[in-house]
C-alpha cells in the first residue's frame, strides 16, 4: 500500500515565486513525512565572443554556478529546509529535472508554472516536457 509521497524534488528557478513553490513543497513534505531535494538548473548558454577582454568559459559559468549554490541555501533557510540536500546542476533545465529525480528515486516534482497566452502556447514548455518525462508524479504549482 502505498503510504504517501516520501522523496520530493523541489525544481525552483530562484525567481521570487520560488518561495511559494517551496512553501507548497514543504507543506506536502510534512503531511507525508517526505524527504525534500532542492534542486536549480544553471541553463548554461554560451556568450559570443566580443573580443579578448570576455572572460573563459568556464569562469563565467563558475561564477553562475557559485551565485546559484547561494542563492538556493538563502531559499532553503527562509523555507527552514536548511538540512535538505540542495543541488545546482548545469544543462539543459528539462534534462537535469528528470535526471535528478531519477536519481534519488523522487516520487513528486514540485515546480512553479505561469499563465501562458498567444504564441507562448505554441512552444515547447518546461513543465509540458517534464510532465511527459519524469519518472514520477508532477506538481505544477499555478503561479500570476
């Protein structure tokens, strides 16, 4: 019998909606006793060189990565999730989502989803691809 959701991997974009998909997550933690991973994807996309003065590659994208580490250990302590495992990966965010929740065996993805209107409904969204992707069940929290 299946008793609930017991790993949960929280997906946040560090936006300021962040915090209410965290809350959401937290909330549905405690009912069930589950275990949260947070997790935020640095989608990498390379810079066009503008001349000598562009820094490497790999320092930009340390850098990126370095402001994502803390920025999500701010977000788990406003959650009071400081004790969660907190990944931040680079690639592609769809990608990444699914690999991480296959990876420590996720039983819900929580992830923020806004209002799409005209041609945004036409494109190939995050939480579309994941839905069809993910090895477990999705939580899409609405967001304005």
């Amino acid at each position: 019998m299946n008793s609930g959701y017991k790993k949960i991997l929280l997906a946040v974009d560090l936006s300021p909606d962040s915090r209410i998909v965290g809350e959401r997550a937290r909330d549905i933690a405690a009912c069930h006793g589950a275990e949260i991973t947070l997790l935020h994807v640095v989608e990498y996309v390379p810079v066009e060189p503008m001349g000598e003065a562009l820094l490497p590659t790999v320092q930009i994208e340390d850098e990126l990565v370095g402001r994502a580490r803390q920025r999500l250990a701010e977000l788990a302590g406003v959650l009071a999730l400081h004790d969660c495992p907190q990944w931040v990966e680079t690639g592609i965010i769809k990608t990444e989502i699914v690999r991480a929740a296959q990876r420590i065996g996720a039983d819900l993805i929580v992830l923020g989803s806004r209002e799409r209107h005209g041609l945004a409904i036409l494109l190939n969204f995050t939480e579309d691809t994941i839905l069809h992707a993910a090895p477990c069940d999705l939580l899409a929290v609405r967001l304005q």
